[in-house]
C-alpha cells in the first residue's frame, strides 16, 4: 500500500494527516516533505498543490480535492489525465453552505442594514410588511450544493428555481438550461445565487448581461468562485440600483488584497471564504472511503469528469 499525500496551502497539514491516522491506523498518510520516494505516492489529498507535482508520482491512483470544487486540480495542465479526480461531497458542506445563502438572503429581505440603522438613532419605525412572496430564488448550479440550497429557500418559503448546463429534472424544482433558460431564469430572480464549477463555460458568467435582467433592488450571491463574476459589472449594477446588495464568499484573488474596493463598499457582504468550510472529521470519512474504494477497484465517491470540469 502507497503513501497518502496530504497538502495544504498555506496549512499546516498536520491535523489532517492526524485525523486520517485516527479514523485509518493502517494508512501511511504524510505531507509534502516527507513523501520521499515519489512513486511511493498512491493517493494525493489537496488543495492547491503546487503545479508539475501530481505528474511526478507515477503510481497516482486518486486525487482527491479537499473542496467541493476541483478547479484547482484541472488548472494543474500537466496533471496526469488517466488519474481519477474526486471532489467531497459530504452533507456537513451542504448543511453549512444552506447557512451561509440563508444568512444573506434574510439579511437582505428584512432589510437588517437599514433596521440596524434605525437601532443606531433610535428610531421606531410602523408599518414595515417584509414581502417574502416577492423573494424568488434562482440557483445556479444545480449540483449536491446547489440543490440543498434550492430545498432550503423552498423550507424557508421562498419561490426557488435552478439553472443547470445541461437538462435536469429534479421532483419540485424547475429546472432550466442553457443559455436561452438563463436569460429566463435572471429575469424571473429577485435573488441569484451562483454555485457552480468554474469551468471555461461559467468564467466571467455573472455579467451585466445578466443583471440587467433581474429586477431592480436584486440580491446576488456568489459562493461559487471568484471567477464567475465580473467585478466592474458588479459595481455598475449596483450604481445603478439593478442590484441592492451583493453576497460574495469568493473571489478572483484571495486572499482579497487589502485595498481591493470590495472591502469599504457597504452593498457588499463580504465573507472570506467561509461559506462551506470543509470539516476534518466528516471530510476524512470520505477520503477514507475513497481510498478503500480505490484499492477495490471501485469509483470513488464523488468523481468527476474531467471534460466537463466538475
Ligand atoms: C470551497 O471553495 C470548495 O470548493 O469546497
């Protein structure tokens, strides 16, 4: 049996190598530094290893992400192609990702800035009706994630819709695709909240295009990647009150710099990529799974296909 490669960024990869031991005694689970012979390695658990490695360990079985999201494996253009990639699928991430676009979208239609504002003059406003029938949700990205949040929108009273690239028929949801169905589905969304991989096909897919659709005072929410959206969109949609506020978790570089405009800007709800942190103990059940169902011959949990990116 091979070496576990467990890597980091930027963390220390200690913890998670200590869990892998503690669910798994048997498994040979070690960092970047000590792998020594590189075609030891047989399973490679990450997030953002470094570009050129996976392509220096020839017995590679698995690549597992450590996120839901597995663009940072397909970024890695000399990744071996014959190595299945598994991104986590694991409910604790579904349950905390619901959590996150609960918060936003409640922090939005019950107007919590403004409230908060009365509270700092203490002022006691009358007649304030919240109108939970004008808040239709439109998820894109109708994956493990993005259902959940489309079923919990729904729980919460919410109108909910979804948006997938190809057709998808999901009990109780309508479901669109296509570009012509996401053109249909902006327009019908006084909330969107963008969930899917990046890929070539969803790069820059939050645009004026489709702002300009939706109906003024909009929400949008992105906990997907920083790359689906395209900032000075953004700010002209807000300028120009197509948008009343923007949730974002992700972003085109992260950490976010220090000066980038997103940071002062109160239309913004800015969260540093939180949403769906990634839980040790639930995560390493799955990674364990995964190697056991290598080792079988069996597909891992959560598998993707390269050629579509997710
Ligand atoms: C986090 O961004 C993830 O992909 O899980």
């Amino acid at each position: 049996m091979g070496v576990i490669l467990v890597h980091v960024a930027n963390a220390d990869p200690a913890p998670w190598i200590d869990e892998l031991r503690r669910q798994a005694p048997d498994l040979d689970a070690r960092g970047l530094d000590a792998v020594g012979d590189p075609a030891a390695v047989e399973v490679a658990i990450t997030w953002k290893l470094p570009h050129g490695l996976f392509r220096t360990y020839p017995n590679l079985a698995l690549i597992q992400s450590m996120a839901a999201g597995v663009d940072h494996v397909l970024a890695d253009s000399d990744r071996p192609a014959h190595v299945p990639v598994a991104r986590v699928v694991d409910p604790w991430m579904a349950r905390s990702m619901v959590h996150q676009v609960a918060l936003a979208v409640l922090r939005w239609h019950r107007r919590l800035d403004w409230v908060e504002a009365m509270r700092a003059d203490a002022r006691w406003p009358t007649g304030v009706v919240f109108d939970a029938d004008a808040v239709r949700v439109g998820v894109l990205g109708l994956g493990h994630l993005g259902q959940a949040v489309a079923r919990a929108m729904q729980d919460l009273g919410f109108a909910a819709a979804g948006w997938a690239r190809s057709p998808k028929v999901i009990d109780g949801l309508d479901c669109h695709h296509g570009p012509e169905g996401l053109r249909a589905l902006a327009a019908w969304s006084s909330v969107l909240v963008c969930l899917l991989p990046l890929t070539p096909e969803t790069e820059g897919i939050l645009n004026a295009e489709l702002f300009e659709r939706m109906a003024p005072g909009s929400l949008l929410v992105n906990v997907g990647r920083g790359g689906h959206l395209v900032e000075d969109d953004l700010i002209a949609a807000l300028d120009a009150g197509r948008l009343a506020a923007a949730a974002l978790d992700v972003f085109r570089t992260e950490p976010l710099p220090a000066g980038h405009r997103f940071w002062s800007d109160p239309r913004i709800y800015l969260t540093p990529h939180i949403a769906s942190e990634i839980n040790p103990v639930t995560a390493t059940r799955v990674f364990v799974e995964n190697i056991r169902r290598i080792r079988a011959g069996d597909a891992p949990i959560g598998l993707i296909d390269p050629a579509k990116g997710y």
